[in-house]
C-alpha cells in the first residue's frame, strides 16, 4: 500500500513525495509453503516395487556379464533340477559356493566337473534348449542364493512363461 502526501516545494507548488507504508515495515509471514499431499500406502508400495525392479535389474545385469560355474552331471550335460514344473540351470558364483553346495547335498567326497559360462549364455542359448519352462538357480542353497525364472525380460520371449499380467 503507498501513501501519498502534498507538501510544497519552495515556490508554493504542491508536489507529490511517496512515502513507505508502515506495512511494509512488518515482518508478517507470506503465504505457507504448499506441501505435498501425504503418500499413501499405495504410493509407498508402488515405489518399493519400482526400487525393487531396478535393484533386479542390477543384478541381472551384473549376472549377464559374469562368468559362472556350471557342474555338470554324469552324461556331461549341465546340471539342472526341476522344482514345480521348471527346469532350473544350477549355477555357481566361484568353487567355493559349489563345494558349500556339494557339502550340503552330502556329496563333497566326489569329484564335480563343471564349466565357466557366461550368464547372458546361459539364459539366452541354454535355457532355451530345455524341455518347457526353465531358469537359473545361482548359487543354489544358500543364503545369497539367486533366481532368474523364465520370464519376460529375463529369458528370450520365445520360451518365456506368461505371468498373466503381473509383471
């Protein structure tokens, strides 16, 4: 707000001088800061599934790129173990997460002959060749163990399992 007032300037003329208002001298709060609506439940969920996807996204990458062991059974094909109705590549991170494992499977006083594959090689070449539905098991058995099922994204769509919507 701006108040004006006449005064003269010498000759007897009135002249206009502004002045500043006394309103403009209080420190009165401006308007609140608009804040964001509250995240809901949904909102949180939604953002730990996409959190969730891009860390297996990670990791997928990670596996594609890294070469890994793959014991192989007594014809000299890869081994694998079915588990409801998908065949599962056994693969591991190094030999000692394949000794643990034969360790726990009661069998570390045999020999394990295994191969170095590649992981993208495993999931785009060997998966394919199974009969119906298959994956990777990394490191099978223990605790950082990982799966890389048969899904969209992960193996090539051709042998891919429909999720029906869910992904």
């Amino acid at each position: 707000m701006m108040i004006l007032r006449m005064t003269t300037g010498g000759d007897g003329i009135p002249e206009q001088q502004r002045r500043r208002s006394r309103l403009a001298d209080l420190d009165l709060p401006g308007p609140p800061p608009r804040r964001a609506p509250a995240a809901t439940s949904v909102d949180i969920q939604q953002e730990q599934l996409r959190a969730a996807r891009r860390e297996f996204a990670v990791l997928l990458g990670e596996f594609r790129r890294t070469p890994v062991l793959v014991p192989l059974d007594e014809a000299g094909d890869l081994w694998s173990a079915d588990l409801n109705g998908v065949r599962w590549i056994c693969a591991f991170s190094d030999e000692e997460a394949l000794a643990r494992f034969a360790l726990a499977r009661g069998e570390s006083g045999r020999e394990w002959t295994y191969r170095t594959v590649l992981g993208a090689r495993l999931l785009d070449v060997m998966v394919p060749m199974l009969h119906g539905p298959g994956g990777v098991a990394l490191d099978a058995g223990s605790t950082d163990g990982m799966l890389f099922p048969p899904v969209a994204g992960i193996v090539p769509d051709a042998v891919a399992v429909d999720l029906g919507g869910t992904r």
